[in-house]
C-alpha cells in the first residue's frame, strides 16, 4: 500500500494530485452517461482511461484518482447496468493500476473515487436511506478489496448523503479524503449549487466524522480562498485543493498558468494536496509539477 504521499503530506510538503477524468475522457471524444456520467468508460475506452491516467503520472501527479466517481449501485441501476456493479469498478480500479505499472517511475498512489451523485443528476431521485447507505458501504468495500490506497469522496455537499459516504469509507480503514464543492452566492459561500445551504455547517458536520484529509474540490477558482478558510476554522489537518476550470476543456477556461496561480495562493493558505478537477488535462499538471520550486517557496508556516 503506498502511504509515502500521506507522509509528505503530514511533513509539510507538497503532493500533486492528477486532474479531471470525466471532462478529459470526454475531450477525448468518450460519450458520458445521462446517468452515471463518466462511469461506463472503463468497459467501454479502457484504453483512452489507462492512457489518461498514464499522462497525468507522467505529468508529475504522484496520485491518480479511479473513474468510479459514478459506479455505486443505485447510479448504475439507473442506467440499466445494476449486475455490472463488480466488474465495472473492477476495471476501472485495474486501469490506474496498469497505468501505474507501465508508466510509474516513482511511488504513484491511487485514489479510490466516491461520489453522492444521485442518478441523473436528480436529487431528487436518491433511493431509500438504508439502500444509500449499503451501496456507499458496498463500493467503499469493493475499492478497498481491489486495493486502491486511499478512498477519495468528491463533490459532498449535504450532511445528509455526505454522512452515509463518509461514514462507509472510513470503514474501511484506509486514508479517506472528505471533498466538498462550494460556490459564491452573492456575499455567501454555499455548498455546490444549493443557494440556500451554506459551506460551513456542512463542513462542521463532516469533518466531525474525522477523514485524514479535507480537500475543497470542483470550485471555481474565485471560490477556493473562502473555502479553504471555512474549512480552516474546523480542521487542523492535511488540506487539499483541486478546483474546477470548466467541463470541457473550452477555450476560454482557465490556462494552466491560472490554475498555478491559484495553487500558489492555496498553498499559501496551508493547501498541500494539489491538483485539478473538471477542465483541467495532463497540461495543467504539467505545469504544477514545473512550477513545484514555487509552490515550495509559497507554504505559509503561520498558515
């Protein structure tokens, strides 16, 4: 199990994360689901998967995420694909790890994806409690049996559903990253698209669960200051920051140099954990990884 990065974490030191999966499959002309968004790729593009996750580790990332962002049970019932549960995280997990093994030169670690999504995108369309509940114990299982070395929630964004995925990682007994999503509402910091929820409570309520890192994760970048700051005035640990710079890796998303930019200013802020999510590609990790003196020179010991 490759826990070096937790290490350098702790140390004070600075790990690059890879960036976004489904919007970079999706540049790559792979279709998303209606329901389980990029969730099918692994059975579908194995090879243009392996492939990305082989750019981002050449990139520099010294952590690649798996593409189950939208592999639990309840998602995958939706779409009609319920009995492909196993084999579609199974190969899913297998394509980072091949990735891993051909391209790695260095410890590599890989992030076990898990999500809230509600099929469709619907939230109005999540199952019954207890049947949420199994389905987030299931994958958190099945990734840990597959050998992932960390469980990565990403986009949480109730204490509602948040609780039940986090709650089922932890089980497992692996690092657990707690990723939230935040967006500016006026003068309020809210959690993803909810104007009427704020960030902090959410925050407050999750971290009390106690995962190994908390990561603000698919923000735009005007957000991920006051994000982190929230996040600062409940957690005393390892932080992380990959924010979003659009779904499809458009022409006027932020450059590489603006997610440097950022990064910079995280770090300053006490971020270690540093990648990108939706929009970014192998180019900005690239660029993290050059302007890593940087990001060194940037940590804030006060911060």
């Amino acid at each position: 199990m490759e826990r070096g990065w937790l290490e350098r974490l702790q140390g004070g030191d600075v790990v690059l994360i890879d960036g976004g999966t489904g919007s970079e499959l999706r540049r790559r002309g792979v279709p998303m689901s209606p329901e389980a968004w990029s969730g099918l790729a692994a059975r579908d593009n194995e090879s243009t998967l392996r492939a990305i996750h082989g750019d981002y580790i050449r990139a520099g990332a010294d952590v690649i995420t798996t593409n189950t962002f939208g592999t639990s049970r309840f998602v995958l019932q939706s779409a009609g694909l319920e009995e492909q549960f196993a084999r579609l995280n199974r190969l899913a997990v297998g394509a980072a790890q091949a990735a891993r093994a051909d391209v790695a030169d260095r410890p590599v670690a890989i992030a076990g994806s898990m999500s809230c999504l509600p099929p469709g995108f619907d939230p109005e369309s999540y199952p019954a409690r207890a049947v949420e509940r199994a389905a987030y114990r299931e994958l958190a299982a099945l990734l840990a049996d597959c050998g992932v070395d960390i469980i990565a929630l990403e986009m949480l964004q109730d204490v509602e559903h948040g609780s039940l995925a986090l709650s089922a990682a932890l089980e497992t007994g692996l690092p657990v990253w707690l990723g939230v999503s935040a967006r500016r509402r006026d003068s309020r910091l809210v959690a993803y698209d909810y104007p009427e929820r704020r960030l902090e409570p959410v925050l407050e309520a999750l971290i009390g669960l106690g995962p190994t890192v908390v990561n603000v994760m698919h923000t735009p970048i005007d957000a991920v200051g006051a994000a982190l700051d929230a996040a600062k005035r409940h957690w005393r640990g390892p932080l992380g920051v990959y924010p979003e710079l659009g779904s499809d890796c458009a022409a006027d998303a932020p450059t590489p140099e603006a997610l440097v930019e950022c990064a910079l200013e995280s770090v300053g802020r006490g971020a270690r954990l540093i990648g990108g999510c939706c929009g970014s590609g192998p180019e900005h990790v690239a660029a993290l990884t050059e302007a890593r003196a940087r990001l060194l020179a940037a940590r804030n010991p006060s911060a």
